[in-house]
C-alpha cells in the first residue's frame, strides 16, 4: 500500500513537471514560469541592481562650484565593451570568470542571463513568458552600469524587435537612448525620444508621468551631449512638470538653476533654485545647496540681508553641521560684498575650521582671504593663503589654479626683498647707534628675554602639576595649592634639575658656574645656548665693522627697494607703494646706474597719478643728466601720433615675422620694422620681447655702445620681466669684460 502510494505521487509530481515545464504552452506553464521568474530570479536580480545603484549615489561626490551632471555617475572615457555580439556576455561563462568575486551588477545581470535562459518559453517563434521582456531589460540596464553599452544596446534591441507591446517598452526605448548617448550616438537617441515623447504621446497613448520624467531627462542628456543647451534646458523643464522621481527631480531643478545663473537670468534661477527649497520630498542635500545657490544670486541689497538673515539661520541649525564651510563662505561673500570686510573675513575662517570642510570649498576660502589682504596691501597674509590654494589644489591644470600660481610667484619675490629690506635696515640701524646707545639696545632686549623664559618656565612647571600627564596625581590631592602637593613639587624639582642642575637660591643663579654638580653633555649644551640669549657682548660683537660689509648690506637694501618698486608698478599695479619704494632708495644714495631707472619710473608713475609738477622733476633730471638716453628721446617726443592697438594674436604674428628676419640675419631690415610697430603696441604682453629683439640686432649691426644702451633701456624698462632680467645679465657681462 505504501509502494502504491509513492508510485502515485512520483507520478503526480512528473506530471506537475512535465505541465509546468518550457516546452509546453499551456496555462499552468505559462504562469508557472512567469511567477518563478518574476518573484525568484527577476526579484534577485532586480534588488542586486538597486543595490548597485544605492551605493553609486552614495560614494558620488558633486561638484557644487560646477553645473552638476544630470547622471550622478562617473564613467570612464572609452570603455564601451565591443568585444561581444548576440545574446554575448553574460551568456557564455568559463571556469576563469565563475572564480571572480561578482559585484551587484554582476549578480544582476547572472539572475537575468538565468531568467532568460532556465524560464524562456518561445515556443513556435513566440514567447510565452511575459517575464522575459522584463529579464532583458534587467540584462540591458546591468551592461548599462558596467559601462558595456553596446551590448547592453544589443539587450535593449532585442527586447524593442521581439516584444513590441511590452509593458515597458517604452522604458527600455529610453535606457536604450541612454547607451546611445555614451557611445556618441546622440542624434539616434534624440530621434528615438522625440518619437516616443513627442508623435506616441500625442498620436497614440499618454504615456505614465514618471516615464516622461525620465524621457526628457534623458533627451537633455542627448542635448547636453550636442552642445544645445537651450533644448536641454527646454527639455529639462518638461521633465520637472511632475516631480515624481525625487532624486532624479531634485538635481534637474537644481541643474536648471545653474543654467539660468550661468546665463546671468538671475531671477529665473531663484525661481527654480526657491521651487527646490519648497520641494519637500528633495533631498536634503540638494535643498540647501539650493539656499546657498539663491543667496549667490541676490539680486539687490535688500534680497541679500535677507538671505543674510536665512543663512545665519541655517548656521545655527545643528542638523546642518555637514555643509557649514559652505554656509559660512557664502555668508563671507554676502558680508564681503555689502563692504563689512572684518564680519566676512571672521565667516571665510570659519568656513575653514568647519569639520569635514571640502577640499575644493577650502582653496575658495582661502582665495578669498588672499584677495582680500592682497587689496589692502597685506602681501605676506596674502601669499601664505595662496600658499594655502595651491598645498590643497590638486588641479595643476586648472586655469583658476594657474593664475593663483602665477600671482603667488611674484608675491614670493616681493616678500623675499621685503624681508631683505627690513633685515638690512634693522642692522643698519645698528651700525649707525654709539657703543653706549647700542648697550642700551641689547640690554633691553635681553631683560626682554629673561621675562619671557622666566614665564615659560613657571609655565611648564604648571602644566607638568596639573597637566594631562599627572590626572592621577591632581585628583588625588584635588584642591590643594601646588606647592601643598609634595608630588607635584618633587615632579617639578627634578624637571629644574634636569634643565638647570643643583644650583643655589642668590642672584644670577642661570649662570653656567653657578651650578654646584655639573649636568650632563646635553645639559650643558642648553645651559650655554641659555648664557648665549643673555650674552650682551656676543650680540654687540655681531654687528659688523668692515667698510666692505656694510657696503655690501646698503647695495643690497637698495637694489631690493627698487626691485620692489618694479613688482608693485608693474605687476602689482601699486602705485603708492611703488612711489614709496622707489622715493625711499632715491634718498639713499644708491649706486649711479639705479638713478636713471629710478628717476624714469617715479616720472611715469607720478604722471599716471596726475601729479605734473612732480613729474617735471623726474622729467628735467633725465633731460639734463641723461641726455643721451634713449628715455630722454621719449620724454622729448611725447606728442607723437600713437597708432590704433593692435589684436594680441596680430601682434604675436608680427613677432614671430621678424623673429625670422632676425634669424636670416637681416638687422638692418628688422629694426624700422620694430620702430614701426611699437606705438601700436604700448599695453601688449609681447612689448618687452619687441624691445630685447630689437636690441639684439642692434648689437648684431652696431657698435658696442649701441648695443648696450638698447641692452639698458630694456634693463630698466622692463626689470621685473624675463626680458629685462636677460638685457640686465648681458649688460653686466658686458661691463665684466670691459675691466678685464
């Protein structure tokens, strides 16, 4: 009885088999296989997928200072796989390929590979499973994320060809229009979407909202992809009519707000920047970049106090802790701009300190502050926080980057001289005082520093008795002044001893032979170095005495303060700080071959500061001690007709031109074709090099002297250039050969 009864459910079962297999048509296999596929195999697949998709939103970080891009995906450049065909990867497995770890999209795509290949039922041409469309899709959009389009465009073909009346066919026809995209076949997928957006919805059926969402997104990609951006915008604002998908929704608003900011429609992008702010489903991240957007672009006084006020609100919302570098720097800009410069910078540090402060948002800041302390004159400040931007930046690069560079290297020169000039002046000085007056100096100077060591050391002893090393010892005798503390003193007499050795309580006890034990080697090395900061007759010994050093000290102040001259006029576009510089070394009695540079730049910058009598000054000195100069040709022809300016890519041109006479040898040809072009050319970059080109072929076709008086104009003329500080080498080679 009980063989019979395993006979006949061996037999049921075979039959259930056979019914619900893939060979049969039948309504029990057909919905048999759709429901194993779709909540077995496709269920799997279709949560390894979002999986995937999770953890590429998760680990993606935007770019706020950019248009953010509409997909929040980095693909690598050309890594289409073209490799397969047909059903092609996914398909086809070796042993190799079953031993690697598999990521999501792989699991993904494994499920829909075994979806079409365990549960497909095409029978007679036809396929029954209505499963399987979905199964392709799922293939398609893996390939999609693993950067193989083609075949993932194979997948979305497939299904297109085979199940044209599929529930989502018309979702694959927009994943399909995607793979286009990244293999810059734009204009297919801008036909495909029309067609499916524009003719379907209109002639046959509407299509579900969050497909149109998803249609226009794509078609603005594709737009985007072609450099229309007018269409990508059109094409961004009908996919953001219903909002449906929050993420996707949200970034279109916020990138249709870049846009209109790019394109100075700064009330358009408040609108659409203010419709995210009031999107309550975006998510958060996007909600208050976009109050940060809109206080960027206040248009008016009274919009930015009260955007003030809202980012001030926003500071004080803890939950808002993560984007505080880019609220306080924005707060800064609105400060900076309304003129409170102290408020803006006190914002710009805060934004610095904020904890998990971006990279990116930190060069900004920094920039920022340098701007401003450069504005004021405040170099060094300055330059330590380009210093900042360029430490930080990893950029090289980037143009903002390369002009941040290029500003930081003239700053590092200005400084170095500056801090030349000021040492020099300091022992100068010095030199200058009597024995007693320079006594007095050092002595106040060493009492100075006795004070500080002795508030050092009272320091340390305070910080070893009540520091975080003695815890222990501090709660045990909690309350209790430090010298009632027998631990406490005995850890602070042996730290004495082991700087200073036993020595008595009397007058001058620092002194080395005060000591009753002698310390040990390294003792005795800090005892000494603390003898030679009190040693007045060691700092009045190093003031130098030799007539050739203290020569050397005034040619090198002097040559600084010009120098320093040339960097504010010429590069920093300082005038009264030029005028100061070069006023200063004027009155110092500086060497014979500064005074006609001198006089020539204090006449040009006082003439561009409208002071004509002092320009005379400048003007009369060169006419009367340089007459021979090719300055005072100049400043006795200073009516003459300048010609139009010249285009900069004209002029680089025309430079190249007679760079190639100059290479055939043909001075005398080359330099009235200089003398022609330079009037037109007085504000061009490429001026310095006109005038040293021209001196060399003077010296090619003249004299020595000639040669090098061509060689000094463009020395003093154009110092702080590469070009005047290679006539200035010439020029001194020159003079070495003459004493020779």
């Amino acid at each position: 009885m009980k063989t019979t009864k395993k006979i006949i459910a061996l037999g049921f079962f075979i039959v259930v088999a056979i019914a619900c297999g893939t060979k049969k048509n039948t309504f029990v296999s057909r919905n048999y296989q759709a429901l194993t596929t779709k909540y077995n195999v496709l269920f799997n697949g279709q949560e390894a997928l979002l999986s995937g998709v999770e953890e590429i939103n998760a680990n993606y970080k935007d770019d706020w200072f950019q248009r953010l891009p509409i997909e929040p995906i980095e693909f690598e450049e050309k890594r289409a796989d073209i490799s397969s065909f047909g059903l092609g990867a996914g398909f086809d497995s070796n042993e190799n390929d079953s031993k690697k770890t598999l990521t999501t999209f792989d699991k993904a795509e494994e499920k829909s590979v075994k979806a079409i290949q365990k549960h497909g039922m095409n029978i007679d041409g036809l396929e029954r499973n209505r499963q399987i469309d979905d199964a392709y899709l799922l293939l398609g959009k893996s390939r999609y994320y693993q950067q193989r389009f083609i075949p993932a465009i194979e997948a979305f073909n497939y299904v297109i060809a085979n199940y044209p009346n599929a529930n989502l066919i018309a979702d694959t026809k927009i994943w399909r229009a995607k793979s286009e995209i990244k293999v810059d076949n734009e204009e297919i997928a801008i036909e495909t979407l029309r067609l499916l957006l524009i003719v379907r919805d209109t002639l046959e059926a509407n299509l579900p909202d969050e497909t149109k969402e998803n249609g226009y997104t794509a078609l603005a990609m594709a737009y985007l992809k072609s450099d229309s951006i007018q269409k990508a915008k059109e094409s961004l604002l009908l996919a953001t009519r219903t909002l449906k998908d929050k993420d996707q929704a949200a970034r279109n608003l916020f990138i249709l707000g870049q846009m209109y900011a790019e394109e100075n429609k700064k009330d358009s992008a408040i609108t659409m920047f203010t419709k995210l702010i009031n999107f309550n489903n975006a998510p958060y991240k996007y909600k208050i970049h976009a109050e940060i957007e809109v206080a960027k672009n206040s248009v008016n006084d009274s919009m930015s106090v009260e955007t003030l006020s809202r980012l001030q609100k926003l500071i004080k919302n803890r939950d808002n802790r993560p984007y505080l570098d880019a609220l306080y720097y924005q707060t800064g800009v609105l400060n900076e701009n309304q003129d409170s410069i102290q408020l803006a910078i006190s914002n710009y540090n805060n934004s610095l300190r904020a904890a998990n402060g971006g990279e990116k948002q930190r060069t900004f800041t920094h920039e920022k502050l340098g701007n401003i302390y450069f504005k004021n004159s405040k170099y060094q400040y300055a330059s330590a926080h380009y210093d900042s931007v360029l430490q930080i930046s990893r950029d090289s690069l980037d143009l903002r980057i390369r002009r941040i560079r290029r500003k930081q290297k003239s700053l590092i020169s200005l400084i170095k001289f500056e801090n030349l000039v000021q040492k020099n002046d300091s022992i100068l000085k010095l030199v200058g005082l009597s024995k007693e007056d320079q006594k007095a100096y050092f002595e106040n100077y060493i009492s100075k520093l006795k004070k500080a060591d002795e508030d050092d050391a009272q320091l340390r002893l305070n910080q070893m008795a009540f520091g975080n090393n003695n815890t222990s010892l501090a709660s045990a005798d909690k309350g209790k002044w430090y010298f009632y503390n027998t631990q406490s003193t005995s850890i602070g007499a042996t730290e004495f001893k082991k700087i200073w050795g036993n020595r008595k309580l009397e007058d001058n006890w620092r002194w080395a032979e005060k000591a009753k034990n002698k310390p040990q080697e390294n003792e005795v090395t800090k005892v000494n170095q603390k003898n030679e900061r009190y040693d007045l007759e060691l700092y009045i010994s190093k003031i130098p005495a030799e007539k050739t050093i203290i020569d050397s000290l005034f040619f090198d102040r002097n040559q600084a303060l010009f120098e320093l001259g040339l960097i504010y006029k010429e590069q920093f576009n300082n005038l009264k700080l030029a005028k100061e510089r070069l006023e200063k070394v004027a009155s110092l009695q500086p060497n014979e071959e500064l005074i006609l540079p001198i006089n020539w730049h204090l006449y040009q910058i006082t003439t561009k500061l409208g002071n004509v009598e002092k320009a005379s000054v400048y003007k009369n000195l060169i006419l009367t001690k340089f007459p021979d100069t090719k300055f005072a040709q100049i400043l006795l022809n200073l009516n003459a007709e300048i010609k139009a300016e010249v285009a900069e890519n004209e002029v680089e041109k025309q430079y190249k031109e007679l760079y190639y006479l100059f290479k055939d040898s043909k001075y005398e040809k080359l330099i009235p074709k200089i003398d022609a072009i330079l009037p037109s050319i007085s504000n061009s970059e490429f001026l310095p090099k006109f005038e040293l080109l021209k001196a060399y072929a003077v010296g090619k076709s003249k004299d020595k002297e000639s040669y090098k008086k061509a060689l000094e104009f463009v020395a003093v003329n154009y110092g702080s250039f590469e070009e005047g500080k290679k006539a200035k080498e010439i020029v001194n080679q020159l003079d070495k050969k003459s004493l020779d």
